[in-house]
C-alpha cells in the first residue's frame, strides 16, 4: 500500500464530490437527504461542515468515504477520492481504503471502542492489518502520536481498556487510531460535542497539531461554531441537505453572505440585561450530599433571588446537578437546608407537600428521555394540568392549546408523539410541560447544551420572554459560558463539589477572576480563528517561568 | 432554493426542520404491518384463530358431548366416529374439540396470572431496587433452581390435582421468569428522566408503573407472553401425561396421548389407528409452532431491525 513513494504536493485536489444525492428510507418511503451538494477538499486541507441537526452533515460526511448507513443510498453524483471512484467501488475496494487512506473519528469515542482489547491493539489495527508497518514499528509510532496527543503516561496508556480513561482522552485515542495508518483524509464527526469545554481545548489542540504536522485533510463536522473557526480553513453551511455557502474561515466569520449563515451567527450575541434582585426566593444553606460513601456536595451555600436567573456553571463532576437533585429532593442532604419561600423544605421528596412539588419544576438536558415516548403531546402536558390543578376534558384540552401557544407551537402537536418531533420542539414541549403546573421556580439543567445553535436561541428566547411574563425564578444549570451571558442575572461557578463563587454576572465575568473560573471561561471557544493558538501561547507563556 | 420547507431566511419553532412525518391512525398501521406480514405470520395467526374459534364454539362443533360414551371402545375411524372412540369408548373428535377448550383455556388462564404475578413483582423490584428487590430476586432465584417439573409434580402431589392448584402451581412456577424479564427491561425505562419527572411531580407507584413504564417494556412482555403461554401448555400437557394434570372426564389432549398411547403399536396392522394419540400431539406441536411464527415475527417488527433495502 505504499502508492506515495514521494510526498503528494499540498494543493492536489484529493476528494472531489460533485452533485452528490443521497436518500434515506424511512415510514415507506425514501426521502431526499442529501440535494446535490459539490465539494472539493485539497491535500492537507481542513474543511469544516456545519448546519442544524437533519442538515445532512454526518451523511455527507459519510459519504465522503464512499459509505452510507443502512437503509440510506447514494442515487446521483461522483465522489472521486485520489482518482478512485468511491461510488462504483466494491466493497473490497472501499475497505482497503477504510481505516488506512481515510479514517473516521466519531462522536462517542466510548462507544466506538471495543471493551474487551487494550487500547494500543486497538489503534494500530488498521495499520497492521493491512501491513503498512510491521507491529513492533506501529506500537512504537503509536506511542508516539499518544505523546503527541499529550495523553499522560504516553508509554503505558496503551495497555489499558478503554473504560480505564476518560472520555477526553479516550477521544485523543481515537485521534490516534485514525492517525495511525497516516491517512490522506480523517473525518472528524463532532468528535469534541460530548466533552467539557476545558478537556475539549486539549483535545482540539491535538487534533490541530497532528493533522497539520502530517499535512493531513480533514472535514470536521459540527454545530459548533466557535470550534470549527479553530480548526477550519474552509467552512461549508449546509441547510436541509443543500449547501448554503462555502468560504475561507476568516472570511465566513466577519462577511457571511446569506442571511441564514448570518443567523447562526448572531444567536452567540444574545444578552440580557442583569439585574440584582433582593428578594431570596430559594436559599441552599451549608449542605453537604453524598452517593452512598462518596461525598459529592460540599458546604455549598447559594441564594437565588425572586423572579431572576441564576446560573451555576462548572464542568462535569463539579455538582451542578446534585444541587439540583438537592433541591428537588431526589437526593436528601447529609448536612444543611434548603429554604423556599423562607420555609424549610423536608430533604425527602416524599415527605414533601403536593404544592410544595408544584412549585418547583424542571426541565432536563435530554428532551428525548424526559418525555415518555408511548405519551402524546397532549397527555404529556395535560397531565400536571390534571394532577396539580385537576382540570378534565374539554377545560384541560383548552389550557394545553394555550400552552402549547405559549411556547409558539400549535395545536395540530396534541397528538403528536415525542418521536415526530424535533430536537427543539421537544424541548418547548418540556418547557410547556413545567409551566403546565404553575411554578415559581424552574430548575433548567443543560436545557440547550444538546440543541443546534438556532435552535439554541429560540429557547432561550422563549425562556427569557416566559420569566418576563410570570415573573418564574431560574436556575440554570450549564456549562456554555455564551448561554450564561444570554439569560443569567447572577452565576455561580462550581468546582469539585464546592462554590468557587457567586456574584452578578459582570463580576463574575470580569477580572479578577479566581483561579478555576478564570480556566474555565479562557477554555470556552471564541469566534475568533486565532483564539486557539493564542490561548495556547499565553498558557505556554505562564508555564515556562515556573 | 426549497419548495418543501418554509421561508428558509426566517426561525419558526413550528415549522422546525425534523417533524414532517405523517401521522397515521392506530388502525392505519396495524391495517400496514399486517400488510408487511410475512407468510410464516400469516400461517400462525390464522391457525391461532382457528384454534380459538374451536375453543369457543366447541359445544356446536362437536359431534357429540364431551364425557358422552359409547359401546364399542377402540372403535376404528368411521363415518360415525371420525376418529374412532377412546379406551372407554368416547368420541375422540369430540373430545379434540372439548380439548382444544379445556387445554387452551386453562394454559390462558394460568399465563395471566403468571404475567399478573411476575410482571407487577418485577415492576416492582425494578422501581423499589431497595431491600424489596433483593428479596423478590432471592427468592425467584431460589425457586428457579429446584426444576420446575419435579417441583410441580411435588406440589400437585400434596395440594391435589384440581384444576385450581393446576393453575395456581403453574402459574407461581413460570412467574419466576416473567419476573425476571420485567425486571430487567424495566430497569432500563427506571431510570429514563421522564420517570424521575413522574417521581417529582408526585405520582404514585401504580401511576409511575402503569402509565409510564408498562407501554414502554410492552413489546417483550408481548413476546414472551406467547413463548410463555407455550410453555405453560406443554407443562399441563406434560403433567396430564403423567396422570397428575386435568383429570377426567374433563378431556384434554396430555391425557387424551397417554390414553390412546397404546394404540400406536396396532400402527402395523391399521395405520389409522396408530395416528390416533398422534392427533393431540400433533394439535399441540402445530398451535405452539403456530404461536411461536407470531411471536418470531412480532419480535423482528418491534426489535427495530430493519431488512436493507
């Protein structure tokens, strides 16, 4: 397999895709996913694919390497890799290519693993199988690129199973796994979505060197804007699986053409004005929580005032959700009270009252698991409608036209079910959901974290619009720092199960800052295409006194 | 640049891109997957419901009564007697059709109360996972490893053969297994969000199992009710070969094997009289293999596995 004896100039075009149609077969029928879409990716080169979910970017990103999940089909177009054709090669052809001349990095590096073979058996697999490096040279080179990659330990790492590490640095496996053979193309598919945003920095830094240093072209998909102005030279919009523009980085940053591009632009710009509020409407005093032996909460004191945002931000494992669970009482403290409304609520949900449930609500991360998919729309949000307020019939089937009005859908939802909707109108169904009871305080935990940028901003919209309304308190649990300046009034950053601080959100959000929060929010991505490499010098800067 | 979605310049939370699937009536989709059924199916359900309809019109299809006895016993297969007559000399068609009642009716009975048991045990456990859960898994550890035949024959030997204790072994027997299926697909659905959302709003146990894990766990407890109401029918076929299952004059067709067994040895001198035990064995191969095509099939529809096209 050594077709390049001499380094291929960068420049040469390898992957040409030209008015490339892909369907997808799904109630009956096939439907169009892909329109005709051109692409052209040269040596070397990194392009960035970004759209809303159902755009089409992980097909065509898939298509890239000539393959299509079941039950999807490429009915048009070229897809020329290096000269080949991918659309008429067989399967034996394409395999070849597999795994050796272009690789594929997922989203979930956890579930891409096999659980039962070490790490380093794993990433040199491709290489070995189809002999481009005897083993002993490919284990050696692997270490390699896990030092590269920064991953710790980079000489024994290998010989763990992908459970003994973290997600970050299972990622940076993966990296290497693809990277192994040295592949003329890797596709990236959202490979940093499912991480935190101070492990995501080390591991897109990874990505930036390893693929540069091996003039290595890559597509990397995502819906993260900010991520992709880091590793992108040439970024494509994709919209309803047509292509709405394509242009260099720096370009598409500060002169997007169409309006829709600019759109998923503005949604980073969304601020609300903070106010400080007096009244305390909900107060966790010095509680400590614990999962059987393992202590998790920490003396954690926060007061979240009448009618206002809070936001708690930290990475995962910091106790953001605990807290919640806390307040809910799903997990009674050890130590410590929560007061609402000035009266103590009883740590066990059991124990507490009918209203006292009322008027706390939530919302979770995950729209999909937080609506029973066997539920109607309708019975989804009549039910605290008839639990809480007991209407019936024709009264309650009224107050959810209503509510479904609230969050600016309409009545033909009533009898939808949770999978014939989007990601995004799954969420205002939960939201329509916490509001059906009539609470003062909502817990919103994660609520747009698993959503499209647009989608993103019309929740929040909504949200910022319903607490105007009924004067609702938030707390919002997040660790999107551009979330946190669209809705909070106050932030509280956490750490390792403790309150690094709390205070209004241009405090928080100015120097000085302490030393974890001032980590966290000079890890969240900027638009700014030079962002990376400037974090980078200065955190090289910092470190080399020392 | 698109005719099928809206104005593509402008965000509507309705018009979202995602959610253009048609929606279709129950009916609509039972009338398609019906449909889509393939012949196996089709051979499963329409013996199943033939079997069925015989179970219940049993009294105007048959010949003659259930317990009615003739002169002449072993009487070969005639006009008058389609099937001959048995060792005291009843109407073996009769009783095939008076079977198909008794056998099928008591086997539908005991799998409720297997499900009932079971199932609400296991849902239990699974939403309990306390001291509750560990206890009910012991003890259907402990009864899952005495086997289960030998078990019933014990218990039937004390408690007495009625079809009451028959039911009731049987049912406490198999609902070991059907516990532990429940359990383990409904820890899944536990600890899904939406039941903590039920949990917070304040619903009761009943509530949180009926409305919110049961649709959810449907499609295996379906299959396995089929496989299960199998089971349960060859246990009481088997025990009533044995002596200790339904007992006459109630026919049914374990007995009714046991019964004409020995005619299979004239098969040499009058084949006709050798197929005759044959019959009810071959009634009850042909509704378990039946029932188990249905359950083939619906397993593959719901499992989510699709053919490639």
């Amino acid at each position: 397999m050594t077709t390049e004896t001499k380094t291929p100039e960068k420049g040469d075009v390898l992957l040409k895709m030209r008015d490339v149609r892909i369907e997808g077969f799904s109630d009956e029928q096939w439907h169009r996913i892909i329109k005709g879409v051109d692409l052209t990716l040269h040596r070397g080169e990194v392009m960035g694919l970004i759209g809303e979910s159902g755009a089409g970017k992980s097909t065509l990103g898939l298509a890239a390497m000539g393959y299509t999940q079941p039950g999807v089909r490429i009915t048009g177009g070229s897809i020329e890799f290096d000269g080949i054709d991918l659309v008429a090669a067989s399967e034996a052809e394409k395999r070849r290519l597999w795994g050796t001349r272009i690789a594929y990095v997922a989203q979930s590096a956890a579930a891409s693993f096999n659980p039962a073979h070490r790490l380093l058996d794993q990433t040199i697999e491709a290489t070995t199988r189809m002999n481009i490096l005897p083993e002993a040279e490919a284990r050696r080179d692997a270490i390699e690129l896990y030092r590269d990659l920064q991953l710790p330990d980079p000489e024994h790492i290998g010989e763990r199973y992908p459970h003994q590490v973290s997600g970050g640095q299972l990622q940076r496996v993966m990296t290497a796994m693809a990277m192994s053979p040295r592949p003329d193309l890797i596709i990236f598919d959202e490979p940093t979505t499912a991480l935190d945003v101070t492990t995501q920095v080390e591991v897109l830094a990874a990505m930036r060197k390893i693929v540069e240093e091996h003039h290595t072209a890559a597509i990397y998909i995502t819906h993260d804007l900010a991520v992709v102005a880091q590793m992108a030279d040439v970024i494509k919009v994709l919209r309803y699986g047509e292509e709405v523009e394509e242009a260099e980085t720096r370009q598409m940053l500060t002169h997007p053409e169409k309006p829709y591009t600019r759109s998923l632009w503005s949604v980073r710009a969304l601020q609300k004005r903070e106010e400080k509020g007096d009244d305390v409407h909900l107060s966790i005093e010095g509680v400590d929580a614990a999962y059987g032996s393992a202590k998790v909460l920490h003396d954690v004191t926060i007061s979240i005032p009448r009618g206002k945002t809070v936001a708690i931000v930290g990475e995962s494992g910091s106790g953001k959700s605990t807290t919640a669970r806390v307040i809910t009482g799903l997990l009674p403290q050890t130590k410590g009270v929560v007061r609402f409304n000035g009266e103590v609520l009883p740590p066990r949900l059991q124990d507490r009252s009918k209203e006292q449930l009322q008027r706390i609500q939530m919302i979770y991360q995950m729209a999909d698991t937080a609506m029973n998919p066997r539920q109607t729309v309708g019975e989804i949000i009549g039910r605290p409608l008839e639990f809480y307020l007991g209407l019936k019939g024709r009264a309650r089937e009224k107050r959810v036209i209503e509510l479904l009005e609230m969050i600016e859908l309409d009545e033909s939802f009533i009898d939808r079910f949770p999978s014939e909707l989007s990601g995004g109108q799954k969420q205002r169904i939960c939201i329509a959901r916490a509001l059906a009871a009539e609470p003062e305080f909502i817990i919103c935990d994660e609520v747009t974290s698993a959503l499209d940028q647009i989608v993103q901003e019309g929740i929040l919209k909504l949200l910022l619009r319903l607490q105007k309304e009924f004067g609702i308190t938030y707390m919002f649990i997040t660790h999107d720092i551009a979330t946190v300046k669209a809705i909070s009034d106050e932030i509280v950053v956490m750490y390792q199960g403790r309150v690094v601080e709390q205070g209004m959100k241009s405090e928080v959000l100015s120097p000085p800052y302490p030393e974890y929060t001032r980590l966290l929010l000079s890890s969240v991505p900027e638009m700014d295409p030079d962002w990376l490499t400037r974090l980078l010098a200065e955190r090289e800067a910092e470190q080399a006194p020392a | 640049m698109t005719d099928t979605q809206d104005n593509p310049e402008t965000y509507s939370a309705a018009a979202e891109v995602g959610a253009v699937r048609k929606r279709r009536t129950r009916w609509e989709r039972i009338r398609l997957a019906l449909k889509k059924a393939p012949p196996t199916a089709w051979f499963g359900m329409i013996v199943v419901a033939l079997y069925c309809f015989t179970a219940i019109f049993a009294p105007w299809l048959a010949p003659y009564g259930e317990a009615e006895i003739f002169l002449e016993p072993y009487a070969p297969w005639s006009a008058e007697h389609v099937f001959g007559t048995d060792q005291i000399g009843r109407d073996i068609l009769s009783r095939m059709i008076y079977g198909a009642r008794n056998t099928m009716g008591i086997a539908l009975v005991t799998t409720f109360l297997a499900f009932l048991i079971g199932g609400g045990l296991g849902l239990i456990a699974a939403i309990n996972r306390s001291w509750l859960d560990q206890f009910l898994s012991r003890a259907v550890d402990v009864l899952m490893a005495i086997p289960s035949l030998i078990f019933a024959l014990m218990l039937l030997s004390i408690f007495g053969s009625t079809v009451m204790s028959l039911i009731l072994i049987i049912a406490v027997l198999d609902s070991t297994r059907v516990f532990r299926l429940t359990r383990s697909v409904a820890v899944n659905v536990v600890v899904m969000d939406y039941v903590e959302a039920a949990r917070l709003r304040g619903e009761g146990l009943v509530w949180i199992m009926r409305r919110e894990i049961l649709p959810n766990i449907m499609p295996p407890l379906v299959a396995e009710f089929g496989l299960r109401f199998c089971f349960v029918f060859l246990t009481i076929a088997a025990l009533s070969f044995l002596g200790v299952g339904i007992q006459p004059p109630t026919a049914d067709w374990g007995s009714m094997v046991r019964d004409n067994a020995s005619l299979i040895q004239f098969a040499k001198y009058d084949l006709k009289a050798g197929l005759t035990p044959l019959l009810p064995a071959a009634a009850i191969a042909l509704l378990t293999v039946a029932v188990n095509f249905i359950v083939d099939w619906f397993l593959h529809k719901t499992s989510g596995l699709r053919d490639d096209h």
